[in-house]
C-alpha cells in the first residue's frame, strides 16, 4: 500500500511540474504573472522571517520590539519580494517567450527537469535532515538550481539541439528581417541569440586566459541563464510543499523503534 502511495504522490508531482511547464510553453505572459504572484505569495513571509533574524546580527543595538520597527520589516520585507517577484517575471517572460518552437519546447523540458531535481532535493533535505523547503529553496537553492539550467542550456548548444546564429546574422535580422514594431516573440528571439552569442564570447575570452577547461565552468557560472534559477525555485518550492503535504497527510508516520521494555513485576 504504501509503494501504491508513493506512487500517486509522485504521479501527483510530476503533473504539477507538467503543468506549469505546459503554461510556460503556451503563455509567457501568464508564466511570468504565476511566477511573480507565488513569490510574492511565498516570499513575503520568508522575507520577514529573514529579517527579524538578521537586524540583530547587523545592528548592535537593534533595540526593542516595537510598532514602528516591526512596520518598517513589514515593509522591506514587502520591497524585497516585489522585487525579487518583478525580476523573477521577467526572466521567465523573457526565457519562455518566442516564435521558435523547438527552441521553447527544449527550454520547456530542460525547466521541468530543473524543477524536478529541485523538489526531490528538498524533499529529501526535509526528510533527513529536517530541512524547511521554503527557505532552503527560496534562499539556498536558486543560484545552484540556475546553474544546473545554464549547464543544461550549454550542453544542448554544444550538441546540436540548440542552434545559434552568428553575431552577422544577428546584425542581418535586426536590419533587414526585424519589422518597425516587432513583438515580444521576436525580439525575445534576437535577444536569445544575442545572450548565447554573449556568452560564447565571454568563452572565448575566458579560454585565452584560463584554457579550454575552467573556461567552460566559469562561462557556465557568469552565464545569464543563470537566473533563470529565481523562477525554477520557486516552483521546487510550491512542488515540495504539496508533496510534503500529501506524505503527512497520507503516508502513516513512522517512529524510530524504542528497545522493548521490560514488564514490571507482579
């Protein structure tokens, strides 16, 4: 029964992951208003929490709890996360908007990837070490989670499934192909090619210094793509939380078996 629970719960989590894969791969603008409203959803709270905890290590005389103080956290911690929200929306609407399909689908599947990788670790922080989803993915996990998506972009480019133009062709689309008022999808397509032209340049100007090897780790670290590690966290969290809910909820509990006592005697 329980292998039957376990089951469904990752049946479950992979068609959250799906569904928010299909939004990004069909509405740009709808992922990018999702993704802004969970972090701000998500985020507030955390933020507040953070601070709370931070004001006494910055400050050496943080004072006492008051009205005032705990409105002012209130609203920083509300500025963090409308901005973190506002950036977060961009790169998704940015990454996931376009006319080419193939390239969206790729990025779509390397996304939900990302995610799911991301929520298994979680869930495997939460339960052996006790670890709280929210913060370890909000706070800890979006710099290595965006890395993993760069690395998987630079793999899909060095194999082919990714094609890139030449920084003429680029130069060629903008003067002669590019319309006076061009959509998102358009200029979301130059300005993909221009970020992985960008970044084979800081490659090649890396490999001169450092060689062919630390190049091509350090280009994947400084790479753009990188952010797109605010938009999967959030997502690994919300995905999380719902698995860690459904096992609580569903899954019986499990003690850590006590030696037998010995019955008193009579």
């Amino acid at each position: 029964m329980t292998i039957i629970i376990n089951l469904a719960i990752l049946t479950i989590e992979l068609a959250v992951i799906a569904a928010a894969a299909w939004v990004a791969f069909t509405s740009s603008i709808g992922f990018g208003a999702l993704t802004a409203a969970l972090i701000l959803l998500v985020g507030y709270g955390l933020e507040r929490d953070r601070l709370r905890h931070d004001v006494p290590f910055y400050l050496s005389q943080p004072g006492t709890a008051s009205r005032w103080r705990a409105i002012a956290l209130g609203l920083l911690a509300a500025a963090e996360a409308i901005g973190r929200a506002l950036l977060a929306g961009a790169v998704a609407i940015l990454t996931f908007s376009g006319k080419d399909s193939e390239r969206l689908l790729l990025l779509t599947i390397l996304f939900g990837a990302v995610t799911f990788f991301g929520s298994s670790l979680l869930r495997r922080l939460s339960r052996t070490f006790a670890a709280r989803p929210a913060r370890w993915g909000y706070f800890r996990l979006a710099v290595p989670l965006g890395v993993m998506f760069s690395l998987a972009i630079q793999a899909s480019v060095g194999i082919g499934l990714l094609k890139l133009n030449s920084l003429s062709e680029i130069a060629r689309m903008i003067v002669f192909d590019l319309p006076e008022r061009p959509d998102l999808g358009e200029l979301t397509d130059i300005m993909f090619n221009i970020k992985q032209t960008l970044d084979a340049l800081v490659f090649a100007f890396l490999e001169r210094l450092t060689g062919p090897t630390y190049a091509k780790a350090i280009s994947v670290i400084v790479s753009l793509n990188v952010l797109g590690g605010l938009v999967i966290s959030i997502y690994a969290v919300v995905v999380t939380e719902i698995v860690r809910r459904l096992e609580d909820t569903w899954l019986p509990r499990t003690t850590v078996s006590e030696p037998p006592t010995r019955p008193a005697r009579p």
